[in-house]
C-alpha cells in the first residue's frame, strides 16, 4: 500500500536494505509504503515492512519489460530477518554441486 492505494507484486533481487518489487502499479518515487507478503517457510507467518519507495522502472530505458519499483526497507522486523536468511540459505543450495 502507498499514497492509499493497494497494488499486487512479486519480490525481487532481496538485500538486508530493501528490495526490487515487480509490480505494474508504480508508487511515486519517495513515497511512504508498507509491504506485506506471507513467508515460504515451513513456519508459515506474514512479514510487514515499511519503507520508502526509491525509484521506478518508469523511464529508465530498462531491459527488462517487467515494471516495477525499489524499496528501501526502514526498520525491518525479526520475521523479514528470517526471510533474509531463509532466501540465502535457499539461494547456497542451488549453488551446490548436485
């Protein structure tokens, strides 16, 4: 949710800091937003942030046709910590030699 409107996205290129949200409804850049997205793991839970929207695909001649926004994520709570780490561990495995 931003500048009160409601949109649907897919997270994208996570770090500690923030995070690339693909997303076709684009909030200004430098507006307030809070994100919501329920954790994969076998714990289940939901994950609330809140942020500030720091730029858009929006005229940036981007490769990529998929539109969307990125995030600089401002006090993030323990559960997105656990994502965090969740998502590395996840990304270890696929690099280990089968």
């Amino acid at each position: 949710m931003a500048e009160g409107a409601e949109g649907l996205g897919h997270l994208k290129n996570v770090s500690r800091a923030g995070m690339f949200v693909r997303s076709s409804d684009l909030p200004r850049p430098g507006s307030a937003i809070t994100l919501q997205f329920d954790l994969p793991t076998t714990g289940g839970g939901t994950v609330n942030l809140r942020g500030e929207v720091r730029w858009t695909s929006e005229g940036q001649g981007s490769v990529d046709p998929s539109p969307g926004f990125g995030v600089q994520i401002l006090e993030p709570p323990r559960e997105f910590a656990e994502f965090f780490r969740w998502a590395v561990e996840q990304l270890e495995k696929a690099d280990e030699p089968a």
